[in-house]
C-alpha cells in the first residue's frame, strides 16, 4: 500500500457519512437506558433549575392531595394577575392559629371568620344569673321583713307617718305613729330610732310633751341620750321638764289666788305680778335636773292669760295678752293659736281671726278646733251666718278632738232653729268630753228639745263634780231669757 | 391604681359580675364579638368582658347604657325597703337588721358598678357624633352619652366608689 492509498483511507474514514442505505430497522438496537442517558446527555436546562421545577411539580400533587384547589398558572403570577401574597406567622388567627385573618374589617382585625362567629356566641355564665338570684332573694326577705314580720304593715306605718306630716295632716301622722309604735310593742328594740325622733319631735311640736316623754323613755337609754347623735331628742327632754318645772312654780302661785268660789271676784294685779316675778326665779333651786337658768318666759305670759280668763276680765284685755304671747320668741302656736283665734272670733276682728287659722292650718290641716275657732267669726259678726259655720266646723271635722267642734254646730244649729240636729251634735261633744261649756250647751239643747230627763242628768253630773248649773240656763229653762242672748253673748257659757 | 381597682371589684363583687353579666348580654344580642368572657379578671377588665368594638351607634350605646340601667333598677329593687330601715328608720343592729345591711350593701355593689369602660365610653362617643350620624341621633343620645362618659371616667379612677361612700355617709347623718 502506498502513501495515497494510505492517505485515501484516512480521508474516507474522516468523511466517513453514514450509509444511507440504513434505515433505523437496520441500526443497531439501544436499549432505553442508553436512549435516556442520551436524552440526559442531550438536555439543555442547569440541574438546579430542574430540580426546582420537579419540587413545584411535587408540591401541586401534594396539595391536590390535600384537596386545595390548584393553580394552573406557571406559578408565578396569580389566578387575577396579582402577585400572591406569602403569608407569615401574623397572618394567621389570633385565636385558633390555623385561618388567615378577616382583612375585610380591617388591617388590623386579629381573628378568623370562623372565630368570630363563635366569638358571637360565646355562652353566657351561671355566675352572673347566681348573683340576680341571690340579690333577688335579698330583696323578697326584707320586704317581708318590712311589711309583714311584726304586724300588718308596720314599718309602713311609720314611712306613712312622715309623709302625713309632710303635708301637714299632724292628726293622721301621729295615729299613724301610734300604730307604727304598737307593733312593736315589747319589742322596742327594734324601733327604728330615727323614727322614734321624728315622732317625738311631732309630738313636742303639737304640744303634746307628755307623750314625746313617754316615747323617748321607752326607746333611748340614758346613755344614748347622753350621746351628741341624739342631742335633738335630748332637747326635748329637757324642753318637757322645763315647761313642767315652771307649770308647778305658776300653779303655786295661781292655786293660792284662785283656788276661791267665785275666781271672778279676785283682783288679778297681784297674782299677775307675782308670776312676772318668777320670770327671774332660777328653776334649777328646786330641781337640779333642770337644764335651764330661767322659768319658761312664753309659758308664764300664757299663764297670765289664763288668769285675766279666771278672773273675768274683758275679751279685749284677754286678747292683747295672748297677742304678747304670739310676739314673742319662741312662743309656741299650738299653745296659743287657738285661743287667739277664737278670741279674735268673738271680737268680731274677722281679718285676724283669718290670719291666724290660716297659720294653725298651714302648720296642721287637720286641728278641727282651728275651724271651730274660727268658725265663730260667723257668729258673732253683724250678720250671722249658722250655715257658713255648719260648712266650716264640717270641713275640719274629724275623730281627734272634735269634742268642741261638735259643741259649736249643736250651737250653729239653735242659730237655725234646728233643735233636733242640735240636740244630736251637743250629745256627740258631751259624750267626747267635759268642759263647763259643752256641758251648759247640751243642756240648752235639752232644753229646747224639752227634755226633761237629760237636763235633770246633766245638773246631777254637775252636784257630783261640785258645780252648779249656770244662772243663764236656768233662766232659759225658766223663760225669762231668749236663746238669742245665750247664743251672741260673746262672753256667756256658750262663747 | 390597677391593684386598688381590683380590690374596690372585690369588695363590691355583687355588681362587677352583674354589670359584666349584662354586658355579655348586650354583646350577644348586638352581635358584638366576645374575646374573653371571664367577669373578675385581675386586672382593670374586672367587671368588665373583653370584646370587640361595636360598630353601631346603636350597639356602641346599648353597651354603655343598658348594663348601667339594669344595675341600677337592680339596686332599687334589692336596696329600698333595707335602706329605708336603716338610713330612715334608723334600725338598730340586730339579726333581722343583717338581711338589711346585705342588702344595702348590694345595692351599694350594683349602684357602684354603673359605669361603662373608658374605651366603650369612647368608641360610644365617636360612633354617635360621627360625620354618618344624623342630627336626631345626636340629640336623642346625647343625655345618655354623656353620662355615660362622665362615670366611665369616674370608673377609670375608682372614684365612684368615694362618691358612692360620701353619699352613702350623707344619707346615713342627713336623712
């Protein structure tokens, strides 16, 4: 072989081509591993991106697995076009730590839907139903404790009192007291004290000092009283004791006067001025007790009243007396409001006999005495009016004390003429009470029923006590005086 | 502060876990998300619950107002007849005068635990005098509003409980 044929063989076997008569039937057979290792070997992309790619794949099936909804997109825009957000750890529910949080209240808001609609319903706790419960029971017991435990409505009594006093019917409030009191009787421990003070200050300032004293000794102790809490009460302990000190320093003065056949024949000068005297007189040399330096000044001044009264003097001497009383300080209207009233009456002074119920009714409503009182201003004015009096006595009558304002309509009816009714309402004030002056009406009217019995009566229940029928009457019965004289005598035994 | 807050809850515990109770209510029927329903928490959300802001004028004063009305009719109830045995009629201290002292002391507990929380009060305030509020809102509620608010700030302090006390010792001299 020469060169050329050398060099032609290196040639052909460099420009070797493939036999174009081989058909891929007639190529030798690969087996798939050598047909993937050449796919391998012909492959294009780097080895991390593939790997990435075959973890994407892996991840959808995972997540079709899991039953999530698959996003056919490359994955690398959202289902809308906009990037999806990768969410963190603050993204998820507040509460359950498993949901995205509602964004649509707010950027803010911290839970899931599916938390806040159990937060919406959240069971509410026995606890609170407990405490109603028991407050609930709390309330039943002490209503029944204040309404039915001692009697039928006690403690009721008493929040009725005061508001009976409160709008001035002092009547009704006081017997509103006394029902309140017994029923607690023999239990008075469990009076309500302040209670007891009002009561005993309502009392006081009717006048009635005895039974404020009998009220305050039943329910404080010394040593309470002794106490700053109760100095009100204390007060009116020693108001009591006062008025009752300077009672018996008048009554003795009086009783040496007075205590005579016929008062009405003795100079009221001296005993006046021995009763001025006492005003300097300390009542603590009698009784150390007393906590006061002088004898009440208001009550001696009354006292002198009721002398000149005794004694006979005139209507206006009386009167100017009494209207001293009223001016001065600490002069108390339940002392002298009704006498001042009845004595303006019977002067005929209309206007102050108006000034003056109109005060005694703004302060009790229910005094029947106050419209008798001034129910006399009808009577003894020019011109009588028995029907104006019947109207006023009416409206202030009453069951409290209403001894004189029956004895005023019995009157008012003799004004009519009306001897029957007359005879009735002097029958109601004689069976009510016993005063000179009911006595000598309802035995008028006895008389002018012709009723020969009862007057006989009346005069023995008289020569019992130790008094003699009046002149006046008798000469009534005897004819030899009309009624009209007994009736307008301002100053007689029917005034 | 929070501890002395705490402390005053306690002491008048009747009326926290009823004026939490009732906001509860007031939150359940007004759809208002409760986080944590525990009524005497240890901290200043004792007698109060934790939950979301109303988002209604209308649920916003309900919240605020409703629990305070129901303590206090709550207290007239349980008090009255007890403080009129003790403040009018002055009773004096027995066994049956203890029912009466409890149920003053009650009445003291719901009356001192009127008030709405601060944040309440606020977000209350805010809802009603907003922009959106027509002027017959504003009105209506403004009595209610600013009561509300004013004890609420009362509350944040503790000082409706000295109040509650003053009067308390008024009524007892006074009456």
């Amino acid at each position: 072989m020469n060169d050329f044929d050398e060099k032609r063989l290196g040639m052909e076997e460099e420009n070797e081509m493939p036999d174009e008569t081989q058909t891929q039937d007639t190529l030798p057979e690969q087996t798939e591993d050598e047909l993937f290792d050449e796919k391998e070997n012909e492959s294009t992309l780097p080895e991390d991106a593939l790997e990435q790619e075959l973890e994407q794949i892996r991840d959808m099936f995972q997540r079709s697995l899991d039953g999530e909804e698959i996003d056919s997109s490359d994955g690398e825009d959202g289902a809308d076009g906009e990037p999806e957000r990768e969410y963190t750890e603050e993204d998820f529910c507040e509460c359950c730590g498993e949901n995205i949080r509602d964004y649509s209240k707010g950027d803010d808001y911290p839970y899931c839907e599916d938390c806040t609609r159990l937060m919406k319903k959240t069971p509410i706790g026995f606890k609170g139903i407990l405490v109603i419960l028991i407050a609930l029971v709390i309330a039943g017991l002490s209503t029944y404790i204040t309404i039915t435990k001692y009697s039928s409505e006690a403690d009721l009594y008493a929040l009725e009192a005061q508001s009976l006093a409160d709008s001035g019917k002092l009547n009704s409030a006081l017997n509103s007291y006394i029902s309140y009191f017994s029923s607690y009787q023999g239990k008075m421990d469990y009076v309500g004290k302040k209670a007891a003070i009002r009561a005993a200050k309502l009392y006081a300032a009717c006048g009635y000092f005895s039974d404020a004293h009998d009220l305050i000794s039943n329910v404080f102790t010394e040593e309470e009283l002794s106490k700053k809490m109760y100095a009100g009460v204390k007060g009116i302990e020693d108001e009591y004791a006062l008025l009752n000190a300077t009672y018996d320093a008048v009554y003795s003065v009086i009783s040496e006067s007075l205590n005579v056949a016929d008062p009405t024949k003795v100079d009221p000068a001296p005993v006046l001025k021995q009763l001025d005297a006492l005003k300097t007189a300390d009542p603590r040399e009698k009784d150390e007790s007393i906590n006061a330096e002088k004898y009440s000044e208001f009550f001696i001044e009354y006292y002198k009243y009721m002398v000149l009264a005794s004694t006979g003097a005139s209507l206006e001497k009386q009167y100017e007396q009494v209207k001293k009383v009223a001016d001065m300080d600490g002069a108390e209207l339940w002392a002298y409001g009704g006498t001042l009233c009845s004595l303006a009456a019977k002067l005929g002074k209309e206007e102050e006999a108006k000034q003056i119920f109109d005060k005694i009714i703004a302060f009790n409503s229910e005094d029947p005495s106050a419209y008798a009182n001034y129910a006399n201003v009808y009577r003894f004015c020019e011109k009588p009016d028995p029907d104006k009096m019947i109207e006023i006595i009416n409206k202030g009558l009453n069951d409290s004390n209403a001894a004189e304002s029956y004895r005023l309509l019995a009157v008012a009816y003799l004004m009519k003429g009306d001897y029957e009714k007359a005879f009735e309402c002097s029958t109601s004030s004689y069976n009510s009470s016993y005063t000179l002056q009911g006595i000598y009406t309802h035995a008028v009217c006895a008389v002018m029923n012709k009723d020969e019995e009862t007057y006989e009566s009346i005069e023995q229940m008289l020569a019992y006590y130790g008094y003699s029928m009046s002149d006046s009457v008798k000469k009534l019965k005897d004819g030899k005086i009309k009624l009209d004289k007994l009736i307008y005598d301002a100053e007689g035994e029917l005034a | 502060m929070t501890t002395v807050y705490y402390i005053l809850k306690l002491l008048t515990f009747p009326g926290a876990v009823t004026r939490a109770f009732w906001e509860q209510v007031v939150c359940r029927i007004s759809g208002i998300p409760v986080e944590d329903s525990r009524y005497l928490q240890m901290n200043e959300m004792c007698g109060h619950i934790e939950h979301m802001l109303a988002e209604k004028p209308r649920g916003a004063f309900a919240l605020c107002y409703v629990p305070r009305f129901m303590n206090v009719l709550l207290a007239l109830i349980v008090g009255s007849f007890s403080a009129t045995r003790i403040f009018y009629l002055g009773v004096s201290l027995t066994l049956l005068s203890m029912i009466d002292i409890a149920g003053v002391w009650f009445a003291f507990s719901l009356l001192t635990n009127c008030s709405p929380m601060w944040e309440d009060a606020l977000n209350m305030w805010s809802l009603v005098y907003s922009k959106k509020s027509n002027i017959f809102q504003k009105i209506f509620y403004f009595p209610g509003a600013v009561v509300s608010v004013a004890w609420a700030f009362l509350d944040k302090y503790s000082r409706h409980f000295l109040i509650g006390a003053a009067v308390l010792v008024y009524a007892w001299i006074a009456v």
